[in-house]
C-alpha cells in the first residue's frame, strides 16, 4: 500500500513539472486595480527562470480625497495551468506617500499626508498569446503596513494588467 501512494505521488509531481511554461524574460505594461480608489500602475515583470520572476509596479491612486503614489516589488512563483494559462502566487514590499484632502465640517478642514511601508502577497491568473506578444492578468494583492490612511493598516487591491513581452 505504501508503494502505491507512493508512486501515486511521485506521477503526481512528475506530471505538475512536466509541463511547459512560457514565461517571458520581459514584459511591460499597466495594471489597473482599485484600493480605495481607482488606479493604475506602471507594471515591469523581469523572468528569473521558467517558474519564477519579479515584478516592480509603480503607481498612483486617487479618489475624491485621497490622493496616494506608491511603489511595490513582488517575487512570484509560476506554475502552468494550460498552454498560455498560468496562475502564480508571490510575497513583496512596497512604500506608498498619501494626502488626504477631506473637508471635516465647515470650519475644520485637516490637510493630512503621510509615508507608510507593507508588505504585500500577490495571486493571481494570466494568459500569454501564442502568436501575439501581449500578457492579460487578473490578480489580487492583500497589503498590510503601518501609517495607512484610513488608520486599519490593512488594503486588499484587485487589478486587471495588460503587459507587451519581448
């Protein structure tokens, strides 16, 4: 019994690692999500091997009183669903600067900005084109950190990406 759970596992693997993958060595774009606020951001993926890449994103979002750049690296794991399809996870950091423009009455009207650091975690779907060099993604991105604007420290982003490979 022992050895056919074994072997059970060991095709299993064999199976998962078998598939190919293509990963892009490059890949530049935008992603467009949304956390507290419509945004978009400027999305540059660098592959490190076939199953695994970094990604550096650089963005702004604004609301109606909240205006906020920030800056996120992310290192991911890929793993092949079908010919084109991949779903990948990832952990990073990222720094964000926010101003915070609220009118609190008619009299008090508090100009707030700050700084604050966060980490961050990343899943998420893509599909590469065969005969087309363009990457389309949808993944979500919990955040948590200190000096958040809305004082919870925690945002979650979800965002759609359109990335040209070369």
């Amino acid at each position: 019994m022992k050895k056919i759970i074994l072997s059970a596992f060991m095709l299993l693997g064999l199976a998962f690692s078998a598939q190919s993958q293509d990963i892009a060595k490059n890949a530049l774009g935008l992603r467009l999500g949304s956390n507290d606020g419509f945004g978009a951001e400027i999305s540059y993926q660098r592959g490190l091997s076939q199953k695994n890449r970094l990604e550096f994103d650089l963005g702004w979002r604004n609301s109606r009183n909240i205006d906020a750049v920030k800056a996120v690296g992310l290192y991911q794991w890929v793993w092949n669903i079908d010919q084109g399809f991949n779903w990948y996870a990832g952990v990073g950091a990222g720094i964000a600067a926010w101003d915070d423009k609220h009118e609190y009455g008619p009299v008090y009207n508090d100009d707030l900005n700050g700084v604050y650091v966060f980490a961050a975690g990343d899943i998420g779907i893509e599909y590469g084109f065969k005969n087309v060099p363009i990457l389309l993604s949808i993944d979500a991105r919990p955040e948590i950190g200190s000096g958040y604007y809305n004082d919870d420290n925690f945002g979650f982003d979800v965002g759609l990406g359109v990335k040209f490979k070369f």
